[in-house]
C-alpha cells in the first residue's frame, strides 16, 4: 500500500512545481524580451492589467528606495488603466 502523502507534502510538490513553471517562463520572456521590444512591452502591460499585481506592484515600488521617475511611471500606468476602466 502507498504512503499517504500529507498536506504538506502535496504543498511542497505543487510549489516546486509552479517555481519549475515560473523559471521556464522566465527564461522564455527574458530571452524574448531582449530581442523584441514590442512583445517586452505588451508582456509588461499584460502582467499590470491584473488589478491584484499592479496594485502589489504599486506598493511595493512605493515603500521600496527608489528613483522617483520610477514611481511616476508607475502613477501614470495606473491613471492609464483607470482611465480605460472608466470607459468601459
């Protein structure tokens, strides 16, 4: 008979599982990334269109150091997605 797997453990196995997904992913958008501007850019406005990770993203470049131009691109892409909200 098989060993029960606990909780846990399934846990562990999904986690390494979705970080084994996430490096391949990775390593595909950055390759791609450095040789076609436009899909680095329509990858980086698809990732913020996500309402829970441009906000998460928001925050944290707000409380991490960094240089204010960062910070008011980052204003000005969520104005920029409000703004399409609206419309709708």
């Amino acid at each position: 008979m098989a060993k029960e797997i606990t909780i846990e453990e399934k846990l562990d196995i999904l986690n390494t599982k979705i970080g084994m997904m996430a490096d391949i992913q990775m390593t595909i958008v950055n390759h791609l990334g450095a040789t076609d501007d436009k899909f680095k850019m329509e990858f980086i406005m698809g990732t913020l269109a996500n309402d829970v990770i441009r906000d998460d993203f928001t925050k944290f470049i707000n409380e991490f150091e960094t240089d204010d131009n960062i910070k008011l691109q980052m204003t000005a892409i969520n104005e920029l997605f409000l703004s399409a909200k609206e419309e709708e």
